[in-house]
C-alpha cells in the first residue's frame, strides 16, 4: 500500500473526531486531538508501527466532531474568528473551500488571515496544517489531505487569539541569544490561555521580541526558521523538564512553518517567520524557568537516526512522535548531533501510554 494510501486511511477515521477532546462546556481548556500530526509522522518517517492498531487506542480519547451553528459565509467570517463554538461551521466552511478551488489557493488566502492568531490551540492550529501540507506536496492533488488541511484551518479559525505586547524584530540577537532572553511569567500556573493573557503585564516582553535580528532579504527566512527551531530543541534540554509536553511547541510551530513556506508566495515569508517567533516566544515566556537546569543530554549510540525513530516508535507518544520528527529535520538540516538528544530526552519526560 503507498504512503499516501496508507495515510488517507487514517485521515478518514480520524475527520469525524473533534480537535480537541474534554474542556468544558464551551469547548475551553480542552486536550488537542493530535491523531492527524502523529500519523503522518508515523506514515512518512515510516516508523516501526501499526498506524491502524495504534489509532484503535488513541481514537477512544476523543470525542466527535460539534455540530455547526450557523454557516459561515464570506461577509460572515470574522464574526466567527476565534469562536471555539463555531468549530463545526469552520470545518463545513473550509471542507467546501477545498472542494471547489485548488488547495493552494485556499491556503494563500487564509493564510495572512490567520497568521496573527497562530498562537491558536496551544500553536496546533499551525502544527496540524503544517503536517497536512507535507502530505499535499508529496501528493498534490490527494483530496482526503487537502480534507485535513481544511480540518487544520478549521482548527486555527476557531481557536485564533492574538497575543498581547507585541513587537517585531528588530535588533541584533541571534534566534538562541534572542529566545533565551525571553522574559519569564512570575507565576508559571494555570491553563495556556490564562498565562499568555499575563504577558501584557509581563516587563521586558516587547524589548525582548524586538530584540531578535531582523529578516534582510525574504530569501533569508528558510535558513532564519531553521536557526529558530534549531534554537527550541536545544532550549528543550535545559528547560524541558518544567513542561515536557508544552515546551516541544516551542520547536514545532515553527518547523510546521518552515515546510509551509515553499507554498506561500514570498512576500508572506518575513511576516510567518515574526509571527511564529512571536509564538515560541510566548510559550517559553509561560512555560521555561527562569533559570536553565545542567545540561544533562541522553547519549546516543549507533546510527542516531534511527535511534531516535525507534525510541519514538517504541514509546509510542504523540507527542514525543512529531518532536522526534522535528528534531530529526534539524539534524537533517544541518548534522548537529547535540540536537537528537532532546528527542531522547523528550522520551524520557514524557510518560508513555
């Protein structure tokens, strides 16, 4: 069976489920369904798993997808920007957008509508699109992937917030100087929502997202992403203990950036490449301590590739399955091997299913 066919499979067992299971009744303070992102993971790294007999556990968690309010139009839409409650109308919306024009086009058009709210659902708004684009650009015209990229915008729509406080780049630091800089909420308590609404109050915030070196040229931003995530995971080995699962995002959001751009025109780059720092940013700001733990890095021995596939495949995590990927795509990028520590790592914080 081919990859696509393969992940389609899961796709389909998965669309009639929400984006996220549990919260309360108005669909807040919920856990993110993270089915999608983990199979295509799981499909295309072709990990060392039964994708169906995994799905068979991880589909009793979640709960079905909400029924629509009102249709959403295109003289509608920003009255429902943001409504969790409108979920069921955002994804009949966008089911309908992939259905009756090209992907791509879909995306291009949305895409600087929700770039300020990429904060959505914990950065997994972005996340999901991002691993639905990879499925697209290796089969552009799979119509039950481009079903989950409308899922994904679904999601993003949905869930979007802007953050308060912020500024763009505009100093002189580079992505590690710049994200350990950061300032650190006081009190690191609550859900995501509560602590990124303290970060208007939050001194330093702004100075400290100004203070990241600016793109030059558009031509820049694919290499400036790369320094970023890079960034993230190797920011995950001092600070992952305090949040295992969050701090992964600080990593992910922006590689599910990074593999989105080559669809966007190029004019959209510098301003994805802001906004997602904005969003890694935010996350290290509620979740890192304040001050870094030793740095005590798994050793890995063989080939460290397919070590860090295996252990991911062996614990089985969703999490620790997309950040596993993504610290191999740094590697990939640029042979640094200190960064497949932190996937090991990432296995050992967080607990296996």
């Amino acid at each position: 069976m081919t990859f696509n066919a393969v992940l389609d499979e899961a796709y389909q067992r998965l669309h009639g489920k929400g984006p996220e299971f549990g919260g309360d009744e108005e669909g807040n303070h919920g856990l993110t369904n993270h089915g999608p992102m983990a199979v295509e993971v799981m499909v295309r790294r072709g990990l060392d798993l039964d994708v169906h007999r995994w799905l068979d556990r991880y589909l009793d968690r979640l709960t079905e997808l909400p029924d629509g309010v009102q249709r959403i139009t295109a003289d509608t839409w920003r009255a429902a920007l943001g409504d969790p409650r409108r979920i069921g109308d955002w994804t009949a919306y966008f089911l309908q957008q992939v259905a009756e024009r090209p992907w791509r086009q879909v995306l291009t058009t949305w895409w600087p509508r929700l770039l300020a709210g990429i904060v959505a659902g914990s950065t997994h708004g972005v996340i999901r699109v991002g691993h639905a684009v990879r499925a697209l650009r290796a089969v552009d015209q799979d119509h039950v992937a481009a079903a989950e990229l409308a899922h994904g915008l679904a999601f993003w729509a949905a869930r979007w917030r802007a953050l308060p406080g912020i500024a763009a780049p505009a100093g002189v630091l580079p992505a590690r100087a710049a994200l350990a800089g950061v300032p650190r909420l006081a009190e690191q308590s609550g859900v995501i929502a509560h602590r990124l609404n303290r970060l208007a109050e939050l001194p330093g915030w702004p100075a400290a997202l100004a203070a990241l070196r600016p793109v030059a040229r558009a031509a820049d931003v694919p290499d400036r992403l790369a320094d970023l995530v890079r960034a993230a995971v190797l920011g995950y080995l001092r600070h992952g203990r305090a949040s295992p699962v969050l701090l992964v995002h600080t990593a992910t959001a922006p590689n599910a950036v990074r593999h989105i751009l080559p669809v966007l025109p190029v004019p959209m780059w510098t301003p994805s490449f802001a906004a997602v720092w904005h969003a890694s940013a935010a996350i290290t700001a509620a979740y890192a301590p304040t001050r870094a733990e030793p740095l005590s890095a798994p050793t890995i021995g063989g080939d460290p590739a397919v070590t860090v596939l295996d252990q991911a495949a062996r614990h089985g995590d969703e999490h620790v399955i997309k950040f596993a990927d993504t610290v191999l795509d740094v590697f990939e990028h640029n042979g640094d091997p200190d960064v497949l520590a932190a996937a090991l790592l990432a296995s050992r914080l967080i607990p296996s299913p």
